[in-house]
C-alpha cells in the first residue's frame, strides 16, 4: 500500500504524464500535421496557355507545383513545344506541390491520308474535310451529270487522289456540279489520244471523265485511250450528249506506272 507521501507523487508523476501527453498530440495534430500536408493551404493555378514547356515549368515550381505532360498534339496557333492547355485549370485553388498536366503543341502537323469526296454532296464533302482536320478551300461549280455532287477534289492546284497523305490542316478545293446543260455537243471521239490530250479536250468541252479502266494487255502504246463510252467512232454529228456529262475511258498499260 503507497503512503501518503508515495500516493501524492504518484498522482503528480501521472498529471505530468498526461499534461505531456496532451501537449504531444497538441503538437502532432495541430503543428506538424497540418505542415506536413499543407493543410488549409491552397495555392491559385496560374495561366500556363501559350507558354513553353520550360517556362511553364519554372512558373509552376516557383508556386511549389510540379508540370506532368499527358498529351501532345499539333495546334498551328501555337508555337512548338508551347502549352495548350492544362489541368487544374486556370484560378483553381490546389495544394502545394500538386501536379499540374499539360498538353503541349508539336512541331510538325501530322500526316493524314486524304478521304474521297466525289461522288458526295458539297456539304458532306464540308462535314468530311472539318472530320479530317482540313480544310475547304475555294468551292467552283460547272455542269455535271448530278447537281450537287463533287466532281473533282485538288490541292495546291492538283488533282489529288483518296488515300494521298498529305498535312492535317491542308487546304483542298473542290469542283461541284451544278447538273447538266440543257446544250448539247456532238460526242468527241478520244480514241487514239493520250490520256492528258483526252483530259484536256472534255475539260475544253465543258465534258468529265468518269470511270478509266487500264488494260495491261493491249498492243497500243501505253496511256493510249483504245476505247471510250459512249462512242462515236465516226464523228456522227447527231451523236450528242449534254454539256456537264462524263465519258468513261479504257485506257492502255496499267495505271500503276
């Protein structure tokens, strides 16, 4: 059994204990916790658009943030290697040391395969090109067998094949019809021509070509139309077809050369 004496100092020993115990959880959770975690502190996100990465990264450290890069991608409005945009976005509060993801612009656009517009109407050719990443250049019209319909599709003042790669962000022009003439024109006969002769008569004559099938096994010099629809092999004057048509053409050799 404690004395008196033994049980006063004990009681003192154990108010001492817990005053030291209260005083150590008073430090814990309200002096070491909230500066180990920044608690209660918020920090403003600056505006890092348009920035280069480098800069972007000594803003954001000097607001004790750090820059993560999560995505690329090619902004003609940007210079390379700038910041497109971000998140956090700007003037959201985050505490320090938080990461801030960026997206920055590359250097060169990225190539694209070019879609096929003929055939289509001109707003779907519009709808295409935007899906694309192109863009619709000048818009011309002359006759064609069906109004509306894209007859012909060129870039930087050549005609340009479907599945051509080419720069997203390129501009394309298009021809559209606006349907047949109500004139009509004897139908030439392309027989024995080049290609490019056959192709610059029908563009003189207000005429299109339409499908071209090569025959590798034909004896005639190679590029040589040997054969056309419709034909006129005598220069019939009262075979005649609507300005704005098109003539299919056969053609010699193949079209891989």
């Amino acid at each position: 059994m404690f004395g008196k004496t033994e049980f006063k100092h004990f009681l003192i020993h154990l108010g001492l204990a817990f005053a030291l115990f209260l005083l150590l959880c008073y430090l814990f959770f309200y002096v070491w916790l909230p500066s180990s975690t920044n608690h209660g502190e918020a920090i403003e996100v600056p505006d890092l658009k348009g920035l280069t990465l480098d800069d972007a990264v000594v803003l954001a450290e000097s607001k004790q943030m750090k820059i993560k890069v999560f995505d690329s991608s090619y902004a003609p409005e940007y210079a390379a290697h700038s910041v497109i945009s971000h998140f956090p976005k700007l003037g959201e509060k985050v505490k320090s040391g938080r990461s801030i993801y960026v997206s920055i612009s590359t250097k060169f656009p990225p190539k694209i395969k070019m879609p096929k517009l003929l055939g289509n109407s001109q707003k779907s050719a519009e709808l295409t090109l935007k899906g694309y990443g192109l863009i619709l250049g000048d818009v011309s019209y002359t006759y064609g067998p069906h109004e509306g319909e894209v007859l012909k599709q060129t870039y930087n003042g050549q005609s340009i094949e479907p599945g051509t790669y080419l720069e997203k962000g390129s501009t394309i022009n298009i021809l559209v019809s606006l349907g047949p003439s109500n004139e009509q024109i004897i139908i030439p006969n392309l027989v024995g021509m080049s290609l490019s002769e056959a192709k610059s008569l029908l563009r003189t004559q207000g005429l299109d070509i339409g499908s071209v099938v090569y025959d590798e096994n034909s004896s005639f010099k190679e590029g040589t139309v040997i054969k056309q629809k419709p034909e006129n092999p005598r220069a019939d004057t009262t075979y005649k077809i609507y300005i704005g048509e098109i003539i299919d053409l056969w053609v010699s050799g193949s079209s891989q050369k």
